[in-house]
C-alpha cells in the first residue's frame, strides 16, 4: 500500500525505536528526561532505575535512543553502558523465576548482538552461558564459571547447576560471570537489564518479584536494571517493598508527552526517512495529526496507530472506486490496466482523507 503513496514503508510505525543509529535523528524532545536518565546513570556503577509514564508515551524509544547513545559516547555526558538491545518483556502468565532466567537470557542476547555488530568474538564464559541458557552443550551438568574481580579485587569461581535448578542466586552468579567479561574484555563501566511492561504483574507478584530480587538479582555488581512500567511505578514500588525503593536511583524518571509542535516534527523527520522523494509530504494533514494528538492527550503511539488506520481506510475506498470502475468498464467493454488500478490511491487527495476514517 505505502509503496502506491510514494513510501518505501509506513511512516506511522507504531513500533518504538531501537537501539541503532538510524533511529536516533528519529527521536524528539525529551532533553529534560534525556539529562535525568545520563546524570543518574553516572551516580554509580550500578542500582535500579525506574522510569514510567502513561501507555504510548514513548517510554521505551526514549531510552533505547539514549542508551545507544551512552554506549556509543554520542552522549554528551554520562558513563560507557552496554545497551540492552534485547529488553526484557513481562507477561502477566509470568512467575518470578521465568522473570529472572528471561533477564539473563535478554543480557546475554544484548552482549551476543553487541559482538556481532562490532565484529568482537563473544567472550568465552559468556558463551559457555548462552549455551547452558538454551539447554544445549553443558547445561545437563554442573557449569564452572570465573566471575572476576572488579578494580583489581580477587574474583571467585562457583558452580552452576544445569538451568532447571538454577536458583536466584546462581542466575546472579551468572549474570555476574557475564557482567565481568563485558566490563574486563569488551570496556564498559556497566551493562543494563531492563524489564520492560511492569505493569503486567499484579501488585502481588511485583511485591514478590521485587523481595525476590532485592539481595539477589538487584545486587549484582555493575548491573543497571532499569524497571520501564507506567504512571506511579516509583510510588507502587515504595509502597510495596520501601527496601528496594530506597535502593532505586533518585525519584524515578516520569516521560510526559511530547508537545505538539514536536510531534510535527516527528512526522516531518520520519515522512523525510520513508519518502520516495526529497520533496514527499505527509499524507495527512496538520489539523488530523492535531484532533488525533488532543484526542489521546498527547500519546504519540496513539497518533501513529490512527494515521496509520485513516490512511488505510482511505487506500481502501478509492481501491472500492477503482473496483467499481473496473466491473464498469469490463460491462462496457472497455480496458482497464492494473497500473491504473495501483496508481490511483496514490494521486487521491489527501486534504479530505480524515473523511474516511470512520469508514
């Protein structure tokens, strides 16, 4: 469809941006946040760090595009951090140990496409671990692992039973063992786990999640974890476990919407990534965007969603015409090529697309 339009794909993807270059210049606003979120991290080496915000905010683009920037030193301040790449999704069928192995799983997923990426060969012990992870090579037996010291201190090796049995505290070990590489071998002040869509859990399993976490997980070295949930997750955690509050990082960083203008600019930016041509316009117009923006109370995901939807109901009623033109002239015996049939939705005019969005 976008392709008849003059796209090479949607500029209305819903999808949040990731962790890579191309997607950085894609990101406005958030200069507030985007301080917050560096100075925070350079507190220390490690801790908890929440952020929220209401649902389609942009929660997770807005710290994928700044942890690519700190691991890349595009920042303009704040430490060297390996991005979670991978995030770790909650579900709400989750228990708490699926949590943890998930964690340990996403960092070992955000070394490995880190590796990949820069053409660095995966650290041994880190490799030894995905496979105990996916139940393949030793993961039936015990698995020794070095976990080095940090600033010169003496490291200690353990055992890790095979993953079925793992405990709280040997997926710590693990994460430790990795973490250690990554700081020793590959030259990062610290990694980051982040588990994303919190608010999955019930009150209850968070608690337990949290109390679980609190003096196992929460406590490996040179780990960020970085809790991404909704509005009042700060105040939630607080209330459910005030150990681990006061373990977090200041008082949490809240992403609020962007303002209109910047979600103009956000359309500009991404209409100049996927058009054909230098000069190509946004498909809809600058009023649709605003009653769409205001409707949702600024959610971008919900302005992206609904552009997205105008102009497939648009595509499809000019196609109907189209149809309805072809069974006509097919009566009549006249010709009508299937170049005719694909360039149409694309000379429409778009000024009186929003029409079409209740079709």
């Amino acid at each position: 469809m976008w392709e008849s339009l003059g796209f090479r794909e949607s500029p209305f993807n819903t999808n949040p941006l990731v962790a890579r270059q191309e997607d950085v210049d894609l990101l406005v606003g958030r200069s507030s946040e985007s301080v917050d979120l560096c100075t925070q991290l350079g507190t220390a080496s490690e801790g908890v760090l929440v952020i929220s915000g209401r649902p389609g905010v942009g929660k997770t683009s807005f710290f994928n595009i700044q942890q690519f920037l700190l691991e890349n030193d595009q920042a303009l301040f704040g430490p060297k951090i390996l991005a979670a790449r991978t995030l770790c999704p909650v579900q709400p069928s989750d228990d708490i140990r699926k949590i943890s192995i998930r964690a340990l799983d996403s960092l070992y997923r955000s070394v490995n496409e880190w590796c990949s990426i820069n053409k660095v060969d995966l650290p041994q012990q880190t490799k030894e671990i995905g496979k105990w992870i996916a139940g393949t090579g030793t993961s039936g037996f015990s698995l020794g692992i070095n976990i080095l010291g940090f600033g010169g201190s003496v490291g200690r090796t353990t055992q890790l039973p095979k993953i079925s049995d793992a405990t709280f505290e040997a997926i710590s070990d693990a994460i430790s063992a990795i973490s250690a590489e990554v700081i020793e071998l590959l030259h990062f002040k610290s990694v980051v786990i982040a588990l994303d869509n919190i608010e999955n859990l019930s009150d209850e399993l968070l608690g337990s999640m949290l109390i679980s976490f609190r003096d196992t997980l929460f406590s490996t070295p040179n780990v960020w974890w970085v809790l991404i949930g909704q509005s009042g997750l700060s105040s939630l955690i607080q209330s459910l476990d005030p150990r681990v509050f006061e373990r977090t990082t200041g008082s949490g960083i809240e992403v609020r919407p962007i303002e209109l203008t910047e979600l103009y600019d956000a359309i500009k930016l991404r209409v100049a990534k996927f058009h054909k041509k230098k000069t190509g316009k946004a498909p809809l117009t600058e009023e649709t965007f605003k009653n769409l923006f205001e409707a949702s109370f600024g959610e971008v995901r919900f302005v992206f969603k609904y552009s997205n939807n105008i102009c497939t109901k648009f595509v499809e009623a000019m196609r109907s015409d189209v149809l309805k033109e072809l069974s006509r002239s097919s009566s009549l015996g006249t010709k009508l090529d299937k170049k005719t049939f694909e360039k149409k939705p694309g000379c429409c005019d778009w000024s009186v697309s929003y029409k079409f969005a209740n079709i």
